[in-house]
C-alpha cells in the first residue's frame, strides 16, 4: 500500500489533477509535488502554490538551472546531437535530470512511489520510466494519466471539480513546454501539419519580418569542446547559454517545424524554438572540422546519430550511450578555438574559424608559392586506389566477351 509518492509536477492540466486523482482514487494521503527549475523563468512561484491548492501536502522546486547546462546541454553539444538531424533534444535532455532528482527526494523522504503525468501517447513517459526503473528499480513508479481513461476535456472537468483552473482555453490551445533550452508547441492548429504555425506560438524567436535589417557578426569560443565565450567574453555555462539564446532569438534563428516521429510509433508535428543550443551545436561541429581528423569526424558522425536517438528514446542511463560518452570524451580534447557566425534574418552562416589545435595546415593547402604539398607523389597514390575498381572492371569486360 502507497502512503506516500513523489510526484513530477509542471504546472500543467494533467500533473494538477494528478495530485487529487493520486489522493481519492489510489487513496495516497501524502503526495508531494517537486517542480524542476530549469530556467523557464519566475513561474515557479505560481506553480509551487498551484501544487499545494490542488491538495499536495509539500510542494518542492528543485533549483537544476547549472546541471541542466553544464551536464546536459552542453553534452549534447560535444554530440552534435540533432534528433532526425533537426530537433536538437532541448526538452528531452531535461527528462533524466528530473527523473534523477525525482528518485534522490523520494529516497530522502521515505516516499514509497513516485509518480508523473505523462499520457499513453507520449515520448516523456518513456524517458521517465526508463530512468527511474535504471536509477531505482525497486520505487513503484504511478503513471494515473495513462491509466485514468479520461479525455481532455473530462481531465479539466475533474479538476475543476476540486478548484483546479485549466491553463488552456479556446483562445490559446498550445500544449507549450519551456525550459532555459527552449520552447515546445504542439496541439490545437499546429495538428494539421498542412497550417501554416501563427506567429503567436513563437516566443523567444523574432519572426523575419521583425527581425533586424542589418546583420550581427558573432564569436563562440571552445575549450574541449565546450563553448566557453562568446565576443571573448568568458562565461559560465548558464550565462552563456542565456547570451546565445538572446542573440540568436533576436535575429529569428532556432526555429523548427518539424514531423517527428515518436517513440511509442506515431508522427507528430512538433514546433521548436531552440535558438542557443542550435546556434552552439552548429558551431561546435564547425571547429571539429577544422581541429578532428577526418576518420575521427566520421566515426562521431554515425555515433552522434544514434546518441541523439538514444536520448530522445529515452535511455540516457544505459550502457550503449555511457560507452559513446567516452568516445566523444576523447574525441574533444582538441576542439579548442573559436567560430565566426553571421547572423541575419533566420540565419546563422559559419564566417570564419581557427585553432591552436588545428589540422589545417596553410602550406599544404595553398595554391600559392608556398606550397609544400608533393604534387608527384599524387600519380602512385591514385593508382594504388584506383586499383580494386580497374582489376573489377577488366573482369567485368572480359566475362562480357
């Protein structure tokens, strides 16, 4: 018998009527709602009250603003980590961190479950309950959204019933998740995904209309394939992540519209708005082109796509992406230098870039009076390689005689 569980709560309409759902249908006395801040901004207030009038007994924020970036982020930016070589996993990266910190509170308070309001028919029910089944195997995870039967407009009826106001109307339908990484919209209009996204679901973007008319020249600084500055400004993770998001919004980069395909085996179109993380993905695989050899470059290639899946699957804890962590790990030791990046009206063009560590070397590349590169030893390497396709097409001829 539960009599206490820890509940993931956002805020939203399905986490609220989790809390009396939780209370007079599984009979819990005692949920406590815990609320991740990860950067979305001053709501939290709000949401902590929310959670205490819709019956929870404690109502916790948990302050992940740093780990987010430092340890989640900026990993998925050493990855180039780009779901279906678009969506750069800002709202997946989130899940583990709270799955993890859903796990250390239920541990600290002698909870027996914890619990999220997550729906059949989606991807973060996954994320969730993989990670806490790796993190804590033997805690009940209790998913009432999945089980409750209930629609969506039977769900705001319930919770009304028990004084919780639903967030969503007929005027604003949007399903919106927001983090410091960026902003997911998905529902009402945005199902057909023949419409055209209004420009009211779009908030951390400029649309290119509004954007500014001259462009904004731009400098990202690497250590091991972290971004640590931008204008040789030295910040920390959090700051610059905030920095790259304000920039790039400004100019209407970071926007996505996109049909991805989910976990669970259904499409869905899914509206981003990921101006920082995308803005530093881009030019961290910028400088691996100058600073990585080329075998290297595309070995990481073939694994940054499955590391993308990975996460977005649901399965950050697991032995396959612990063991490609540690490829990309070393793989970064050279990533250092700087990226140029124009951006002007939705767009973010690589100017310029150069490296301490740099493979690129001048005079073997230059055409100039300079060049060291041995023209002569080009004939015998082309014929060594061309070799295994000559002996092929002699036999070819000679079978077709």
């Amino acid at each position: 018998m539960v009599k206490k569980v820890v509940l993931a709560y956002s805020g939203g309409v399905d986490t609220s009527v989790c809390i009396p759902f939780l209370k007079n249908e599984y009979g819990i006395e005692n949920v406590i709602a815990f609320a991740a801040d990860l950067g979305q901004g001053d709501e939290l207030d709000a949401i902590r009250d929310k959670a205490l009038l819709a019956g929870a007994s404690e109502s916790l924020v948990g302050d992940l603003i740093q780990p987010f970036i430092k340890d989640f982020a900026f990993q998925a930016i050493r990855a180039n980590a780009l779901y279906e070589g678009r969506y750069p996993l800002s709202t997946a990266l989130a899940r583990p961190l709270i799955a993890k910190h859903l796990v250390d509170v239920a541990r600290k308070l002698g909870a027996d479950a914890v619990a999220h309001g997550c729906t059949g028919k989606g991807n973060d029910q996954v994320r969730f309950d993989l990670a806490i089944a790796t993190l804590a195997p033997d805690l009940k995870v209790l998913t009432p959204a999945r089980e409750w039967g209930m629609s969506r407009e039977e769900t705001i009826a319930y919770g009304e019933k028990y004084g919780i106001s639903a967030p969503v109307s007929k005027k604003s339908p949007y399903s919106i998740d927001l983090n410091l990484l960026g902003r997911s919209v998905e529902a009402g209009p945005l199902e057909d995904p023949f419409v055209c996204p209004p420009e009211e679901v779009f908030d951390i973007t400029s649309s290119i209309e509004e954007a500014p008319d001259q462009p904004e020249d731009i400098l990202i600084g690497f250590e091991e394939g972290n971004p640590v500055s931008i204008n040789g400004v030295s910040l920390d993770p959090v700051e610059l992540m905030r920095k790259a998001n304000l920039i790039a919004g400004i100019h209407g980069f970071g926007r996505i519209d996109m049909i991805e395909n989910r976990v669970v085996g259904i499409k869905s179109r899914e509206i981003y708005e990921t101006p920082g993380l995308l803005l530093l993905i881009r030019a961290h695989q910028e400088l691996e082109s100058l600073t990585l050899p080329v075998d290297v470059i595309r070995t990481k290639q073939m694994l940054e796509i499955k590391w993308a899946e990975l996460v977005y699957q649901g399965l950050w804890f697991s032995a396959l992406k612990d063991a490609i962590d540690g490829f990309f790990d070393r793989t970064q030791n050279d990533v250092n230098g700087f990226v140029k990046i124009r951006l002007f009206k939705g767009n973010a063009t690589i100017i310029g870039r150069k490296s301490n560590t740099s493979l690129y070397v001048s005079n073997m590349s230059t055409y100039g009076s300079d060049d060291n590169f041995k023209h002569n030893a080009a004939e015998g390497f082309i014929y060594i390689w061309g070799l295994p396709n000559r002996l092929w097409a002699m036999r070819k001829k000679q079978k077709n005689k």
